[in-house]
C-alpha cells in the first residue's frame, strides 16, 4: 500500500501504539540528536534503560545536553550518558562536532538522527544561506550521518556488529500536494531552488515541512543501497505526538493542533517507542532502508515510488553530495571509501 488517506492514518492513531521492544545494549554506543525534548528525550531514556556503554546526549547546547542528561539520570539511574552540542542549522557545527566525536568514540552503534523543527510555514535563512527546514531537518541531519560513516563502518568491522542509522520522518509524507514540485525537480539546481525566497511562496511554506521529512526517506533509500549490507539505514514514523515540535504555531492554526491533539495525539513516550523499534526491532534485512511506522514496515508513498519521486532521490542525493564535498573537506574520501555499493 503506497498511499494512505488522512482517515487510515487517524484509524491507526486511534489503536494504540505498540508496546516499547527491548535489548541489552551492553558495551554499545548509541547518539541520538534532539535528546532534551519531546520524543528524543523519551527515546534516550528508554536506551538508557538498556545500558548502553555510553549513552551520547546530542543538544543544541552543551547545557542543555547537561540538563537533558541529570534528568535522564534521575529518571533511569544511568551514569555513562555524555554531552554533545551539535547545531544543525550551521555546517561548520555539524563539522565541529564530528571532529569531536573522531577523537572521542572508538564505536558508534545507533545513530539516531532525531532532531528538528518546524517553522510554522516562516520562510527563515540560516547563517549558511538555506531555507531553515530544509537545513536543519534535511541536509544538517544527511551531512551528520554521512562525516559520522567512517565511525559507523568502523564498528561494523571491527565488532562485528550491525549498526544504524535511523532517521526519524513522519507520516505526513503520505498528505497528497506535498511532493517536491516538478519545477524544482526540473530546475538547474534542486535544493537552491527549493531553498530561494521567490521559490518559498507561503503555498510552499504550508508542505515545507513534509517535503522535509520525504527527504529523510531518500537519504535512508540511498544510503541503503550504497552502504554494505553490514550497516541498517531505516527512516520512521513516531505518530503524531505531543511534544514542543508545534510550539510555533499560532491563532487558529495552534487550535487546530491543540484540537487534534486532545483527541488523538499520543505521547512523546509512545511516539518514542517507534525510534526504539527502528533501533533495535525488526530484522536488520526487513528494515534495511525501509520506513517504519507501528512496529512494521510500512511502503513509501505513491509519488516517492513514482519515476518523477526516484527522480528527486537522485537528483537531491547528487546534490548534497555536492553541496557536502564543498563544506567539509573529508566529504569526498567518504564517499569514495564507504558510499560505492
Ligand atoms: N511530534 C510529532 O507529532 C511528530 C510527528 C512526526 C514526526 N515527528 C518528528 O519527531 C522528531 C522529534 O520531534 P519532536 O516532536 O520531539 O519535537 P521537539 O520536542 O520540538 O524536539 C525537537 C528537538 O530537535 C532539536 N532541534 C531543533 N532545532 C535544532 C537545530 N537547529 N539543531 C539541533 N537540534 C535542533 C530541539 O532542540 P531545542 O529544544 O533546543 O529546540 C529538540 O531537542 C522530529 O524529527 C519530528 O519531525 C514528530
């Protein structure tokens, strides 16, 4: 089933959210990105629950890392949690973080690449020149998988294990009219399009968002089928849940939310449950660059399977990889050594 309507969705939200899967992390890393709020801090609190080796906490600041961490102790008991501050809205952050984590992890297990925002339909600019939502929920988080491979591969080898990576979307991906456009898709350049003033009408501002989270699944299909098979790439859906995403919405858009959220909106915990699963569940050849929602794997939609959608992967993958090589210097060893299938 490639399509689902608002009502499938609904229906489903209205079930119950699977019980949280369980492991012994022993001796494993796990990172998980946006660890201070919402359905990241649920989710680091459940890894913590399973006693990873080090449990790495991943703010924007390292004091909220800090903050995010006393109480992740306090609520679980656990000690080895470590702080990491990591701005997704600036390249030169991701770069400086994963500098730091070279010198520091000698193994990273799960990476969960859960942070992000939305904007309320703004059209914001951050300091390297891209539209906000597209920076910080699409190519800040890609970039931040892909300088963090040599880590992740590293792993993989040498203990013999099999590592994630899993990229948290949403099941908005399935609202009809929020593809990326074909004028995007046909323009020169893509992302620069997608990203200009005059391309972000408010019209595109309103899918902004979803046209983010449709490029998380993208970057799992193509890390998945360029990585070994020695590492899972999987995308989720966590369900709509409470949690500080919407904070920005406002007037009657903020009480449509809130309507919707008093009727059927699960938890940060239960939407974290799906993070977990994606971690941890399954079988790491079912998930291996699948999209999950409710413990199981559940088929992209229609357009994202459609040549015009597979040609959006490509062309966006190409691009970034462009856009990467620019910003960091280590981006074209990595994708000659670990992105060749
Ligand atoms: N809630 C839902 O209904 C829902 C549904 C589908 C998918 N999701 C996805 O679930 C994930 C978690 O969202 P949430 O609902 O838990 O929202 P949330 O409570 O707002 O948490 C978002 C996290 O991302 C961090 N973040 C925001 N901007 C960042 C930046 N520029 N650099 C680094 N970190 C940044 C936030 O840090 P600060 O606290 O410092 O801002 C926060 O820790 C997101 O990927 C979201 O798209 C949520």
């Amino acid at each position: 089933m490639g399509q689902r309507s608002f009502q499938d969705m609904l229906e489903e939200q209205k079930k119950g959210m699977p019980p949280v899967v369980k492991s012994d992390l022993t001796g494993k890393i796990v990172m998980i990105t946006g660890a201070n709020s919402g359905i990241g801090f649920e989710a680091a609190k459940h890894f913590a629950i399973m006693n990873p080796a080090r449990l790495i906490v991943v703010c924007r600041t390292v004091e909220k890392a800090q903050d995010s961490i006393k109480k992740i102790e306090a609520e679980t008991g656990y000690k080895n949690a470590h702080p990491m501050a990591l701005e997704l809205s600036s390249f030169h952050s991701i770069s400086e973080f994963v500098t730091q984590a070279d010198k520091t992890l000698d193994r990273l297990d799960i990476l969960v690449e859960n942070a992000a925002i939305s904007t309320a339909y703004e059209y914001i600019v951050t300091e390297d020149g891209w539209e906000s939502e597209l920076q910080v929920n699409s190519l800040g988080p890609a970039l931040h998988a892909l300088l963090l491979l040599p880590i992740i591969s590293k792993t993989a080898t040498q203990y013999s294990v099999v590592p994630r990576i899993v990229v948290v979307s949403s099941e908005t991906i399935f609202f009809p009219n929020t593809e990326i456009g074909s004028d995007a898709i046909a323009a020169t350049n893509t992302l620069e399009t997608l990203s200009s003033k005059d391309y972000c009408t408010p019209e595109v501002m309103r899918i902004r968002y979803v046209q983010s989270k449709i490029l998380n699944i993208m970057l799992v299909h193509k890390l998945a089928a360029l990585l070994p098979k020695s590492i899972v790439p999987v995308s989720l859906n966590p369900g709509f849940c409470l949690s500080g995403l919407r904070r920005k919405h406002d007037g009657e858009e903020a009480e449509r939310f809130k309507k919707m959220e008093d009727e059927f909106a699960y938890t940060s915990e239960e939407g974290s449950r799906q993070i977990i699963y994606a971690a941890i569940g399954g079988k790491d050849e079912e998930l291996r660059g699948a999209f999950t929602s409710y413990s199981r794997v559940l088929e992209v939609s229609d357009w994202m399977l459609s040549e015009e959608g597979k040609r959006a992967e490509d062309k966006t993958w190409t691009e970034m990889l462009d856009i990467f090589s620019k910003v960091d210097e280590r981006m074209p060893q990595i994708i000659t050594e670990y992105l060749k299938a």
